[in-house]
C-alpha cells in the first residue's frame, strides 16, 4: 500500500531590501561655525510576506489487529526490501486543515475525529507518527528513488504537545531532502471504521455533532481521578471542588465532566467496547445462576457475518426473579435515558419488599422510549417474571407507554394469570404541574390521590376545582371575583353527577390517556383536566381490589438518585451498569439478609421493622375504640363461608368491621383462610389490618397476624433476600476478546444512537445542563429503525 509521498520543498529565502542614501564621511576639521546636516528619515521596513504553502495531506493507517505500540513503519507499507504481502491495515488520506508547526496535540485529535467521523467524546484514541528523511544533492541527478526504500522509519509517540510539536516540525518542507511520513491512529471505533461504515445510512452525517468546550481532558492527565468512579453521584462542581482540593487541578464543568467519563472508561473500559463486553457478561452471569434471563436483539452487519448492531438488550438475574416471587405482586416499570455516548434509555422493573427496599427484577436498555420498546421489554417480563398472584403494573403516565400497555393487556397470547395497570402518582402531579404550574396544588392533589375515604376524596375534589378555577382566572386575568362566585355556584349544582363517587371506576368510551383530546375544551378547573384520566389508575381510593397494596409511585419516583443498586448508574458504559449493579446487588442481599435473620430471631419482632413500627402505633390508637359485636350467638353460614359483623366507635364515628372465614380446597388438602374488611377501606386497600380490625381482634383474642397478608410476614421477607450471590463472582476475563477472533460475533452499537454532549450551544455563550448530575442528557428519546430494516435474534433467550 503506498502512500503519499510530500514533494520537494524548496523554501527560498527572501532577500531584505537596502534602502537610503550613503551619508556624507564625517570631517572632524570642520569648521566651528558649520551648519550640521540633518540625517534622513528612516525607511520603514516592509513585513516579511508570508510564503504560500501547498496543504499538507497526511496517510493515516489504522485496524492493524497487532498491539498499538508493536505496530512499525514497515507493518503499514509494502518496501522493496522486505518480503510482499498483504498488509493488514487500511489508511485514509486527510488533508490537515492548518500548518502541522501551528497545532496543538488537541487540535491533532480533533482533526482525527472529524477524519473518522468518532464520537467527540471518544477518550481511547491513541495516535503516533512515522517519518524518514533523506539529504540530497541539487547536482546529483543520477540517485535512483528506491534509494528512499532503504531510509528506517523515524517512529514518534504523540503523549505530549512538545512530542507532536517536534514531530511537525519535520513536515516543513526543507531544501535538499525527501520526506515519507505517516500517521497510525487506533481505538475502538477505528479498529470497525470499515464496518461502522456499512452499519449507518449513506447519508449519516455527524455535522451536527457538538465538541466540548475545554478540551484539556482529552490529552494524558497525570490523574486516574479514582474519587470519579467510586462515587457515581458526583456532580461536575463537586467534581471541581475535589480535584482543586485533592491535585490542584483546575477545571471548568465541561472539562470535569469529561474527567469523570475518562476515569469511568479507564476503570470499566469503553463505551463503544461495552456493547460488546455486556452480552458476554450477562452470559456469564446467567449461566451460573438458575432462572437467570437474557434476550437481544440485534441486525447483523450486511457482508459481516460476525458483527452484529445491538439494539436492544434485556436481562433479569435469578436471585431477583425468585425474590419477587416472596414480594407483593406489585412491579414498577420505570424508564430514564442515559447520558453516556449513545442516545439510550435504560428500563427497569422494580419491586418493593414489606419494609418497602427496592428489588430491580429486570433492566433493559434500548433505543427510546416508544410502543415498540416498551411492548417488547413487557414480553420479555412476562417471560422471565413469574408470581402466584395476579400482577400490578405501576408505571409513569406516557402515551408511548399507556398504549404499549393495552396492547399488552389486551394481547391472547399473555401468559400471567391477570395484569392490572395503574398510574405513577409522581409522574402524574409531575403533568398537573406542568399544567397548573402551583406547588400547593400539587400537594393537595397528591393528598387526593393518596385518599382511602370516599367523603374525603369527594371533599378535596371540590377544593381543588375551586382552587384550580380561582388560579385560572387569575393567570388569564379571567372573570371577576363575583363571576367566579357564580361560576362556582352554579358548578356544585352538577358536581354530584360529576363526582367520582357517583362516576364509574373506569372510562369505557374514552381512549386511556388520550392527551390529544384534552385541549378540546378549555380547561378552566381541575374536573376538566382529569376528566379523561379513569379513577382507578389515579385513585387509591377506587383501587379495584387493592391491586396497588397502597404502592402509589413516590417510593420510586428518585429510585437512580437514591437507591443503593441502581445510583448513578446511568452515567456508566453498558457492560458496566450490569458489572455495577451486579456487584452491588451482591452486598445489598447479604446486608439485608442479615437484618432480615435478625428481625426473624427477635421474639419481640412479629413482623418486618417498618410494618411493626406500624402495627405498634395503630396497636395503641386502637385502645381508644370500643368494639360492639352484632352477633354474637348467630353466625351466617353461607356455602361454607362465616361471617361476624362488629361495630367500632371511634370518636364521633362508627366503623362497621367483617371477619370472614373460608375453606378452601388446594392439592386435596383444606385449608381455613381468614379476611377482614372495614368500613375505613383501608383493609382492602393495603391488606393490612386498620386500627378497627386490631380493636376487634383485641376483643375476641385473636392475632392481628390472622388478617394480615403474608406478604408482610417475616417468612416472606427472610426468602426475599435469602438469594445467594457469593458464589457467582463477575470474572474480568469477560473484557479480553480478539475482535477478529474467528467464529466470535462482535456487538457493535448503533452510530446512529450517537447523541451531542449534554450542552446547548447558543449565539450568546454555551451553558451546560452537567452542572447538576440529575440533568441529564435527553436530546429526544424518538424511535429509530433497525439499520438492516430486519432485526434478528442471536439465540434463545435462556441461553444466551
């Protein structure tokens, strides 16, 4: 392969010009009385004009599959002298765009990066240089030009700005020599240039692309910045405030922030490589752990068979799946985009055990937030989640979501026994601000969401749509307080047939979560906006059959800021967040564990720490109720089933509390199964007895235990967490693959999901949205279609 060689340079010098008249020789006799001459004006020196030179064009070489710093002159170019063959390597031409002596190491890499069409944030570029000179003589035209074959490569690692500065300054074109030089460049992304090319659409274009400000980070730094890695939650000012502290580094935002990904890739490896490293991971994780779960899907590289796009990939660990099996049957599915390299969006299903900890069931990271992702992260749950009981999906209020969801639940092919849906509340309050815009409002509608009695929910609803209609008169400087008197008088007129105690639980002729139709009308009070909204996927009150056991969304609403498994983890490369979260997984089950055995050794424990503390307080309120029994001597008896009706005063009110008991008949064995409801609601609701259940259950000698699901029992705690994980370390082998390696596929991710840095670049100046780590990148977290127009499975999913 040859390469361009840079043609005779003949610098000729510029002679100065002489200017001015010879003055006259001094004559020391001269007479005393001479006149003296005035010497003439100095001549101002024309500047030296610049010399014109021809672009310089550069070869570069990469995708040698040899190590880096192995990688001689003779390896990129065929000689005369050595043995023909073909080389490995590939090389493009570029032109550089300013005199090599005038650019930094920086502006080298840039120039790279635009060359390649990289990822600007791309940390692992590694480039050295390779040059031969040769004097020659003017008069000697008789040297053969194979004579330049025999010259050795000068080789020069660029780690430094004076290591490239004494590298360009040999590309100056010098009299009486010949010049060969070169360029070898190596990463990731490089190294699958050829086949990145062939896996993007011809008209990809990278123009839009945006390049930090501050690009001190992308040279070698001194620093491995370990503090970056072991505390994922540090902000970029935390980040400054700890480097100036700790190295005397300063640093501006940007450059902090691109610190941490530079200390995160040192530690857990590229973001490009970890597309590759996770299926590897997850394979062997799943393996060694039974009920483990993991599905991709990918596209296969057209005329690459080894390399495939990954697209999507979902995976549960078994300790997790067999631990919701012990959970109230309640899973949160939430979704937040990653803020690496690539436009992503991590998924989650989460369940909470009785003291309320958070158990990530499953995690999926795919291409955005639309139907088509989350229907198949759905279909991939149902797969590898099992539970004896019916399942509640709690989940944010998105169109994208809502619709994958009744698709879900209205698909023949489902294979949980019974799926119930019901909002977020957070999210929810999230869209009433964003509409209404009060934070007060938005306390007491999380009030109303949160309401277990029917007369309160009817009252607070009142409030709110006469609060919400004073606050829209006043931000469109509406009608007169007196109008609005009217208004409102002539609202509660109807209000009884719009209430939601007179309304039915579900909207059967309405569309769910049909944002479109919500502006039809004008919305002047809360009624109009939470019309199309149906009550049991909002309410708790009109939760049918206590599917949400009181789980309404605010326990997971910050679950990647605060949770001890998945904190932080939106900021780590793909192979990572499952090395992460895996590890701490590991110290989060045996610590519980261990809290767990605890509370099941104490005597004085009868249940898990949080739903004790509970029963402790309502155990004393109760004291104050006086219970009254109905019937006492009768019982109803009806189809094997017994009823006792009791009366509970409390206060100024009266509780009506139904104990029932039933046989059930199970693999021929009969069982007694005990159940209470009240008046309160909050039996049914939470499955957990109230304050009047415990009243009765005082007054006839019964456990409070006997009425309470077993979900809150200390036996199902100590299964949740009794998963062991101590056998299954992670191995660091999975990171040592040969990319080339034969019969070995290759995951590439898709260039396309290559999303700008977290800025906004403006006229005016550039501001950051990485000053608050909680900001993250969202660019738009729209549907892109396969590259291939197909997409394929590698294997069945249990056995990847």
């Amino acid at each position: 392969m040859e390469t361009a060689e840079e043609p005779y340079a003949y610098a000729s010098d510029s002679s100065a010009s002489h200017t001015g008249a010879d003055a006259p020789a001094s004559n020391p006799g001269a007479a005393a009385g001479a006149r003296k001459r005035k010497a003439p004006a100095a001549t101002a020196r024309k500047p030296r004009k610049q010399q014109a030179q021809e672009p310089i064009q550069i070869p570069v070489y990469y995708g040698r599959t040899k190590e880096f710093y192995g990688v001689q002159g003779d390896d990129l170019v065929d000689s005369s002298y050595i043995s023909p063959g073909v080389k490995d390597c590939a090389h493009v031409i570029g032109q550089l765009p300013l005199q090599p002596q005038s650019m930094s190491l920086v502006d080298l890499q840039l120039w790279i990066f635009k060359l390649f069409r990289l990822h600007p944030e791309t940390q692992a570029l590694s480039i050295k240089g390779f040059i031969k000179q040769r004097k020659t003589d003017l008069f000697d035209d008789f040297e053969p030009g194979w004579y330049m074959e025999y010259c050795p490569w000068d080789t020069r690692y660029f780690q430094t700005d004076k290591c490239w500065s004494a590298f360009a300054n040999k590309l100056k074109r010098k009299r009486n020599a010949t010049q060969k030089f070169m360029l070898y460049a190596e990463c990731s992304e490089i190294k699958h240039y050829g086949i990145l090319l062939k896996a993007v659409h011809d008209d990809y274009s990278q123009l839009a692309r945006v390049v930090f400000p501050g690009t001190k980070c992308l040279t070698t730094s001194n620093f491995r910045f370990l503090r970056l890695v072991e505390d994922l939650s540090m902000t970029p000012k935390e980040i400054i405030a700890y480097l100036a502290e700790h190295y005397g580094e300063q640093m501006n935002p940007p450059e902090a922030w691109r610190a941490r990904q530079k200390a995160l890739e040192r530690e857990f490896g590229i973001f490009y490589d970890s597309h590759n490293f996770a299926p590897r991971l997850l394979k062997d994780i799943t393996c060694k752990t039974p009920w483990g779960f993991v599905d991709i899907k990918d596209a296969e590289v057209a005329g690459c068979s080894n390399f495939r796009v990954l697209h999507r990939i979902f995976w549960a660990f078994g300790q997790c799946v067999q631990a919701f099996n012990h959970c109230r049957p309640v899973l949160c599915i939430k979704g937040t985009p990653l803020c690496g390299k690539y436009q992503e969006v991590l998924l989650t299903a989460i369940a909470l055990d009785a003291n309320g900890y958070s158990i990530p069931v499953a995690c999926a990271v795919v291409e955005g937030e639309t139907e088509e992702s989350w229907m198949w992260f759905l279909r991939n749950l149902e797969q590898a989640v099992r539970h004896p009981s019916d399942v509640c999906i709690i989940h944010d209020y998105k169109r994208e979501l809502i619709d994958a969801i009744e698709d879900f639940l209205s698909s023949d092919q489902q294979q949980w026994r019974k799926v119930e849906s019901r909002w977020c509340m957070e999210h929810l309050a999230e869209d009433f601000f964003a509409y209404f815009g009060d934070k007060n409002l938005v306390l007491m509608f999380k009030k109303l969401c949160q309401q277990r009695r029917l007369n309160k929910f009817v009252k607070i609803w009142k409030e709110l749509d006469e609060l919400t209609t004073k606050y829209t008169s006043e931000r469109e400087g509406g009608p007169s307080e007196e109008m609005q008197q009217e208004l409102v008088q002539h609202d509660e007129a109807d209000l009884e047939a719009q209430s939601p105690c007179n309304r039915p639980d579900s909207v059967d002729s309405e569309e769910e979560g049909d944002h479109a139709n919500e502006n039809e009308g004008k919305v002047t009070k809360f009624s109009d906006w939470i019309r199309l909204k149906p009550m049991e996927k909002r309410s708790l009150v009109h939760d049918t059959k206590g599917a949400r056991y009181g789980i309404m969304g605010a326990d997971i609403s910050n679950i990647y800021k605060n949770d001890p498994v998945l904190k932080g983890i939106t900021c780590l490369p793909l192979s990572a967040i499952v090395e992460v979260t895996f590890l701490r997984l590991v110290e989060h089950f045996k610590n519980t564990s261990a809290a767990a055995n605890e509370a099941i050794g104490n005597p004085s424990m009868n249940f898990p720490e949080r739903v004790q503390d509970d029963m402790n307080s309502k155990m004393e309120k109760s004291k104050m109720h006086r219970v009254i029994c109905l019937d006492t001597k009768n019982r109803n008896v009806f189809q094997e089933k017994q009823f006792r009706n009791f009366t509970v005063q409390s206060r100024q009110k009266n509780e009506v509390v139904h104990l029932k008991s039933e046989s059930i008949s199970k693999f021929g064995e009969s069982t007694i199964q005990e159940s209470a409801t009240c008046s309160c609601n909050k039996p049914q609701l939470l499955h957990r007895p109230c304050t009047h259940v415990i009243a009765v259950c005082c007054q006839i000698g019964v456990s409070t235990a006997t009425y309470m699901s077993p979900y809150y029992s200390l036996a199902y705690l100590g299964s949740i967490w009794s998963g062991k994980f101590d056998e299954y370390k992670i191995s660091q082998g999975y990171r040592n693959i040969t990319p080339f390696e034969c019969n070995t596929t290759t995951w590439i991710p898709d260039k396309m999901l290559e999303c700008g840095l977290p800025v906004f670049v403006t006229s005016d100046c550039l501001e950051t949205v990485a000053d608050e780590s909680e900001q993250q990148h969202n660019t738009g977290n729209g549907s892109t279609e396969d590259n291939q127009g197909t997409t394929t499975r590698t294997e069945e999913p249990n056995e990847i």
